[in-house]
C-alpha cells in the first residue's frame, strides 16, 4: 500500500482467521481489505475486497496502526441529541 505503511505484527493468514471469528460483518470487510492489502494488493483493489473506496481504507489502516483489530470496530458516540420532545399519550 502506497503512501502508508500497515503494520506488521499480523500476518495476513491471522488477519483473515480473525475475520472468519469475527460476529460483526464490517469489522469482517475491514480485517480482509487490510489483509489484501499487506498481501500487495493496490489500495484501490484491496479496498474493492471490503467493499470501500481506497481513502475509506486509509482511514481504516490508521486505526488499525494505532490499535490493532480492536481499532476497527466501530465507536459511536451516542449521536445527535434529540430535537423533539415526547408527547405523552402520543404514539
């Protein structure tokens, strides 16, 4: 992967078995991209491999720098807050 570099403490195999274990399917994308991409795929490709554009793969490789499989599970913040207040007895 060109312009970053991927850490290489996982092998792509462990990367891949990972996904095979893994419950959540994005996190799957994730870890198979990552590991096409350590294999030598293009950004471009190894993103098509989990269904994202080859920026939203950079994104992705950077948590994965910074917390290994871990940083690629998602962290909502519990979002927006609420605009409407409850009616009560309305449905």
């Amino acid at each position: 992967m060109a312009g970053i570099v991927i850490r290489t403490d996982f092998e792509p195999c462990e990367l891949r078995a990972l996904a095979k274990s893994e419950k959540d399917a994005r996190v799957t994308r994730r870890l198979l991209a990552i590991a096409g991409a350590l294999e030598g795929l293009s950004r471009a490709d190894a993103g098509r491999v989990g269904g994202m554009d080859r920026q939203t793969l950079r994104d992705w490789v950077i948590r994965f720098n910074a917390d290994g499989p871990e940083g690629l599970q998602d962290q909502w913040n519990g979002g927006r807050l609420a605009r409407l207040n409850e009616v009560p007895g309305f449905r």
